[in-house]
C-alpha cells in the first residue's frame, strides 16, 4: 500500500482550516497544523466532533513570532502539501490597522514563500485566497478576471496572491490559488453572519443588518469548500487558479429571512438596519466552471440544508454556545 502523503496546515484554527483538516483525516490523509491560537473545545472543532483529533499533529505557532519554528517544523514533516488558510481575516477591522494585515498576510508570508522555494518534497502549495481580491463584481467572473481590490484586507490577499504566481513564473514554485465563496456550516465562528443570526434569534436580540443587507453572497458549506481543496491538491495544475462556488447567489436580506422562516422569526421585528461598512463591496460573482469541469468538483450542501445542519449544531451545544462572545476579538 502507498504511504499516506502528509499535508501541512497553516492557519489550522480557522473554521475552513479545520473543516479541512477533518476532511482530510477523513480521506486517510497524514495531517499537520500550525495556528497562533490554541485549539478550542470541541463543539467548536470538526476533527474533535469526528473522533478523528488522536490522528492529528498541532502546534500552537505565530508565523510573525516563531518563524524558525515553523521551518524547523516543516524539514521535519517533509510534506508533500501545503495548505495556506494563514492570515489576518475580518475586512472592516483592516482599516484599523492596515500594518498589522500587511505584516501577516504579506510580510511574513512572502518570507516563508521564500524558504519554501528550493525545498524539493513540496508538491503542491495551496493558498486559499478570496474573491474580495476582485473588487465588487457586476457579472459573473473567471479566474482571469483583474484585481481591484477596495479594502486593506483585500489588499493584502491580492499582494499575496501576485508574490506567489511571480514565485512559479522565475523558480517553478508549485503553487496553486483558490477562491472561495462565503464559508459556513457547524463550528463557524459565532460573530459570521449564519450563526450569529441563529443566535441571535434564539437570545431574542436585534439583528443590525449594515445597509439593509443589499450585498449579494454566495455561500458554500464547509465540507464542500474542504472537498474543493483536497480535489485541488490530487488533480489541480501548478500555477492555475481555481473558483468554487454555488450558484446560489443570496442577498444578506434575503438569507436572514430564510434563516427566520427555519427559525419562525418575524423578519421585520427582529432587525434593525444599520450603516454599511466602510469599503463594503456589493457582490462578488464567480464562475466555478473549472473547477466543476477540470476537477470534477461540485457541492453537495444546497444553502437550506447547510442552514439546517448549522441550526442543529447550535441546537446541540446551546449551552456551551450561549456562554460564548459573540462579535470577533481582535488580536494583534
């Protein structure tokens, strides 16, 4: 039997990253992660709901902080993949302290890129980017669509993305990009729009909806998005770039209402509309043809039942859910 390729995770925390990392487990996969926070408990954990975390390697490393650690880490493992979930998130705190996305998610980046160059075990390096980079979107988009970036975050994602595609043209590095559409599913961070909704509903509070919830998404379940990432890694093309999506494109006006209609919440009671956020775009559309075409991919979670499973996950770990914060922490 063939030995089992090792895959290597950064920013294994993340709630992708750790669908990821369960999906992979899953698939038979040797599995190893790097995130600056600690695990959490386990409703908040896909690989630890599966009995799968006895399988997995952790460390609790900062790629601003514990550098040498990393590559230390990394000779060690030798993995045949890199996966990079890595990064500062959260679009309208970028504008806070643009320093801060530019050090982790270019910086900092750009440098481990560079000791990643000339090491011959890595196959393929994976990087899970955003279509933020494009800019609101007026039409459906392809790969090959310009960057147009309007926000410090997406700023970062785009230098990012450019950096690693020069790194394939003057040294063959293997890399690979992926845009994704909105993440969901059970396990999500509490302060994304789904669970925060649920949530919400369930305390009796007031949704604030930034501009009356006219921004366009589309939103793809967790497995599906980790599925995509596994099908990149055994069939993608070094130096392509891949969309995955559904065509199920929503407004955060019209998402709210159906997660009210599961919940059997009067929508004009329960919100109360708010500013939109600085920078905000409108929509973001992409074309998922290739990958649906090129990798054989397609997502098996319609946006309902996605819903559903992520209502049944709070449900389930109401009492645990409800003790936590709900908006997102910043941490320097």
């Amino acid at each position: 039997m063939r030995a089992a390729k090792t895959v290597f995770v950064l920013g294994a925390n993340s709630f992708a990253g750790g669908c990821f990392v369960a999906h992979m487990l899953q698939h038979g996969y040797k599995v190893v992660g790097i995130n600056r926070s600690d695990e959490k408990t386990p409703e908040f954990v896909p690989y630890k709901l599966a009995n799968l975390g006895q399988y997995y390697q952790f460390y609790p490393y900062d790629i601003n902080v514990h550098y040498s650690e990393i590559c230390q880490l990394i000779e060690q493992c030798s993995p045949q993949y890199i996966v990079d979930f890595a990064g500062q998130g959260m679009v309208a705190e970028s504008w806070q302290n643009p320093h801060q996305w530019y050090q982790t998610n270019v910086v900092a980046k750009s440098k481990l890129i560079n000791f990643l160059k000339d090491k011959h075990f890595l196959e393929k390096y994976v990087r899970v980017s955003t279509p933020e980079v494009y800019g609101s979107t007026e039409q459906l988009i392809s790969e090959s669509s310009n960057y147009n970036p309007s926000t410090p975050y997406a700023i970062s994602h785009a230098t990012i993305d450019m950096h690693l595609m020069a790194y394939h043209k003057q040294f063959d590095f293997p890399a690979i990009l992926t845009r994704f559409s909105n993440f969901y599913g059970p396990t999500q961070q509490l302060y994304r729009i789904i669970p925060r909704t649920m949530i919400y509903a369930k305390l009796g509070k007031k949704l604030s909806l930034h501009g009356g919830g006219r921004a366009i998404r589309a939103f793809i379940y967790g497995d599906d998005a980790a599925n995509g990432l596994r099908l990149t890694l055994e069939k993608g093309e070094i130096g392509q770039s891949y969309h995955f999506s559904t065509d199920e494109f929503v407004s955060i006006r019209d998402l709210v209402e159906q997660i009210n209609q599961v919940q059997g919440v009067n929508f004009d009671e329960f919100v109360q509309i708010s500013e939109d956020r600085l920078g905000k775009d409108l929509q973001y559309l992409m074309n998922d043809s290739k990958a649906r075409t090129e990798l054989s991919w397609q997502p098996q979670v319609n946006l309902r039942l996605g819903l559903l499973y992520t209502l049944d996950w709070i449900e389930s770990h109401w009492d645990v859910i409800q003790t936590q914060p709900l908006n997102y922490i910043h941490k320097v």
